[in-house]
C-alpha cells in the first residue's frame, strides 16, 4: 500500500481482475468490487 495505491498488492490483482470482467460479475464479486471501490 501507498499513498497514490491504498489497496494491497492482492486487492489490486483483484480489482484489476473484477474490473476486466465487469459484466460477468457474481453477487459476491460486485460486493467485493464495490469494496475496493470504496478503499480507492
């Protein structure tokens, strides 16, 4: 984590995942999304 980055290098791989698979989301992944949405 860094001041320009809050999440993790994790939540980053994650986020990056989710992002590119929007439009394929399960419930639990939209709320994880919307999660590290919230933390950026």
């Amino acid at each position: 984590m860094s001041k320009e980055n809050p999440l993790s290098h994790h939540e980053q791989l994650r986020y990056d995942y989710l992002l590119k698979n929007i439009h394929y989301l399960n419930e639990r992944e939209k709320n994880e999304f919307a999660y590290l949405q919230e933390k950026l």
